[in-house]
C-alpha cells in the first residue's frame, strides 16, 4: 500500500494551428503571484505554441484512501492519471508513489493498475484468462510456497502448458495455477461476472467487458489503483452496484485509489475525498460533504449538486441586509462583520433548488413565475422566472401540486445561502464557517 503524492505537476501538449497556446493563454484563473514556476523535464511541450493542460497541480491521495477526481470533460482528468501512470511525460512537477519518486519509472514498475475509459481487453483471451493475465506476470514462483513432494517445475511447466487450451475443469493446475484461479474466482464473483469466464471478449456487452477490465485490474492486487470513469457504459442499475462494490472492494482491500469520473453523483457517494477540476486545475480538494455545505467558490458550488446552484446579484447593506430588486432578505447574525466590509457592493447570492420553498407573499419572498414543471415521482423540480432574465431551479416536495403558468411566492431558507465575490468568484466565509 502507499500514498501518491503528486507535486507542482504541469503538463502542455504541442499545439496545433489556431488553438489557445501557452504564449496567448489569457486562462489562469485561480494563478497566484509567487506560484513556483514548473520544473520542466520534457522541454518539447514546453516551447512557443503548446498548450497547457495541467498546471500546478498538488495533491496527496493518503496510503488506502479512496480519492475521486471529478470535472466536466476535456478538463485534463484523464491526462493526470495518465501522467500517474506513466503513459505521459511530465512537463513539470514531481509523483511520488509510496516513498518512490517515479517521474522516470516506465509504467510497469510503478506497482500501479490502471482501468482505462477506452478499457483494453485482450481479444484472443477468454475473460478468465483476461483476469489471470497480469496475475500469471507479476506473481513471481517462488512466492508459492514450495511444497516437499513437489513435481520439478519444468515438468509442472510443460503440463500446465500442455493442458492450457482445455476446458477449466480439465486443466492441470500448479500451485501457482492454484492460487491464481482462486483469486480469479474470488474477483469474479464480486463482479458478479463468474458465468462469464469462458467467453471471449467480443462475445461481451459493453457493461461486462467494463467488469471484466475492473477485474483484471483488481486482481494484481496493485499498490494503487487508478479508473478511469470504469462504470460509464454500465446501465443505471448495474451502475449503482458497481458502485458499491467498488467501494466495498476498496475498503477490503484497503489499496489506495484514485478515480476519475464526471459524475458528481458518482463523486460524492465513493471519494472520501474528492478534487473538484477545472481547465486543468483543482479548485478545490475536500470530503464531499464539504464540498456541498462550503463550496471554495462559485465553479465548485454550481458543479456539486444536482440541479445546481441558483446565482443572483444582491446588494449589500450593512449590518445584514441584502437587497435584490425583487426582495430584501436579512441575514443570520454570522454574516455581520463579512456584510459590514463589503457594505454598498454588489455580491452574487447562491442559492441550491433545496434550499427554495413556496411561500407566502412578503418582501423577503421571491415572486416567481413556473415556466417548467418535472415531477420525477420522489422530488418535483421546477424552472421558474423570476425577472425576464433569471431563471431558478426549486426543488419541491412531490406532493405538492403545481402547474405551468402558476405564479408563486419562494422563500429562501437564509441559514443555506453562500455569497460569492463577483469579481474573483471566490465564496466569501461567514463566520461561522472560519
Ligand atoms: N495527446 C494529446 N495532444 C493534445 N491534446 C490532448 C492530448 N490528450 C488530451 N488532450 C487535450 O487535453 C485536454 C484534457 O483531456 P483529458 O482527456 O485529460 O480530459 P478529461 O477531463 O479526461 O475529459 P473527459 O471527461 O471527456 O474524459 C483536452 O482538451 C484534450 O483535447
Ligand atoms: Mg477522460
């Protein structure tokens, strides 16, 4: 087992003809004055005209622990576990896997199994053997005990081989073979995929070769693992328990992983942790309960949560008034000395769909207007207009009946609000939140 440490890490591929480079990049938002330049150690990427992928990444994923990396698509989660994995070049930064520094360890001494987005199964292989490949490679044979009367290994070898194309049931097995085929077994089971040993790839659906990929990968029994959004081709159901087996996996096994997914659901029921990413970098890195109650700020608080965030401009007037042309709403006394500094200023108000309710009419009440209404049976969400040009998300109780058209009065829950600046779209702490 380790811990990974993934230090300053900077990577840039070579740009192609009118794309946003490293010379013209305008996009660092969250760049701070004094930030460590990357060390570079793949000068190619670094020249005129690359463009930045990853930039000053830093995170350590604890020995056993199960961190999720999630972010909309393109957002350079794939390209850092592949840098993790050593099927990239770093342009900057240091990995550390357990006490190695591996920025020069080829990927197979890295003691890391990967499942991949694209899984890769060997065609020609049933998916037992599949399982067995990485088992049969990395278990070297005197890690099975030796026993006294033991046939000479290379007559075992010669058997063994000899007996390989036949049916499971008639193969002859050593005690290496042993051991593999119980750890086949044993993942096979988890997976739920044991009636399937004997088939070949293609003869698979999507969801099952995705298992089986699992399977292999889980088998080597790696120090750490790294998946690659290892569930999308897995229909709801099934996906749900994966998920939990994943999990449930993880724990048992206690191995370090790291998973990569764009499914904030996902995100929030697996990672102990989770690092939120954006255009290559963390916006921020917490347990996911933390994540939902105290968003780092605005890009973080409209991705985690489902539907997301509601934003408005409201002004401030001290000591705890906020003003918006539809309502005014006085805030918890925790808010007085963060309202007091910015007293006169325009703030963004964020708001989740949970935290809106029907109400009555009143000043600090929302006078909106139902445009949409989507009862999903447990939850209705409705879309309503609250000016001609801001629309909200409300999520209400099932029960309560609603129709396009209807005119309602909202009312904010104000213990849940979040304010954020509008300038750096960093939230702004109370003081009950430090
Ligand atoms: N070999 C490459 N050369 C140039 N650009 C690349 C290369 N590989 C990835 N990219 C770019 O890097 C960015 C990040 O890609 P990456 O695959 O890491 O995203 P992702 O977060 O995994 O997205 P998704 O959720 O869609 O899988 C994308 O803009 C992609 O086009
Ligand atoms: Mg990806």
């Amino acid at each position: 087992m380790a811990q990974v440490i993934l230090e300053n890490i900077y990577k840039s591929f070579p740009g192609r003809k009118g794309e946003r480079t490293v010379a013209s990049s305008t996009a660092e938002p969250m760049l701070l004055p004094g930030d460590e330049a990357p060390v570079t150690t793949d000068k190619s990427s670094q020249l005129p005209g690359s463009i930045n992928i990853l930039r000053r990444i830093n995170l350590t994923v604890k020995d056993g622990e199960f961190m999720v990396l999630v972010g909309p698509s393109g957002c350079g989660k794939s390209t850092l576990l592949r840098l993790i994995a050593g099927l990239e070049t770093l342009t900057g930064g240091k990995i550390w896997v357990g006490e190695a520094l591996v920025n020069d360890l080829p990927p197979k001494e890295r003691d890391i199994a990967m499942v991949f987005q694209n899984y890769a199964l060997y065609p020609h292989l049933t998916v037992y053997d599949n399982i067995a490949f990485g088992l049969r490679r990395t278990k070297s044979e005197n890690e099975v005990e030796q026993s006294p009367q033991q046939v000479p290994p290379w007559l075992e070898k010669a058997v063994v081989g000899m007996t390989r194309s036949l049916p499971l049931g008639l193969r002859y097995l050593s005690d290496k073979e042993k051991a593999v085929d119980k750890q086949v077994r044993t993942v096979a089971q988890l997976l739920q995929i044991e009636s399937l040993l004997n088939r070949l790839p293609k003869q698979l659906s999507g969801g099952q070769k995705q298992r089986v990929a699992l399977g292999r990968a889980i088998s080597r029994n790696p120090q750490v693992f790294l998946m690659d959004e290892p569930l999308s081709n897995l229909d709801a159901k099934l996906r749900a328990e994966t998920r939990t087996q994943i999990v449930k996996l993880q724990r048992q096994l206690g191995t370090t992983t790291i998973y990569v997914t764009h499914d904030q659901t996902e995100a929030m029921t697996m990672g102990d942790r989770i690092a939120v990413m954006n255009q290559g970098q963390i916006q921020q890195l917490a347990p996911p309960l933390e994540l939902y109650n105290h968003p780092a700020n605005q890009f973080v608080a409209e991705f985690i949560g489902s539907p997301p965030m509601n934003f408005l401009p409201v002004q401030v007037k001290a000591p705890l008034l906020i003003q918006h042309p539809q309502f005014r709403l006085t805030l918890p006394e925790v808010w007085e000395s963060v309202l007091q500094k910015y007293n006169g200023r325009t703030l963004t108000l964020g708001i989740r769909p949970e935290h809106l309710s029907i109400g009555v009419p009143a000043p600090k009440n929302l006078l909106v207007q139902v445009e949409l209404v989507e009862a999903l049976g447990n939850d209705t969400y409705l879309s309503v207009s609250l000016t001609e040009t801001s629309t909200l998300q409300v999520r209400i109780p099932p029960d309560q009946v609603v129709r396009i058209g209807d005119r309602l009065w909202l009312s904010i829950a104000v213990d849940k609000i979040h304010l954020f600046d509008p300038q750096t779209a960093m939230a702004i702490q109370s003081e009950s939140q430090g």
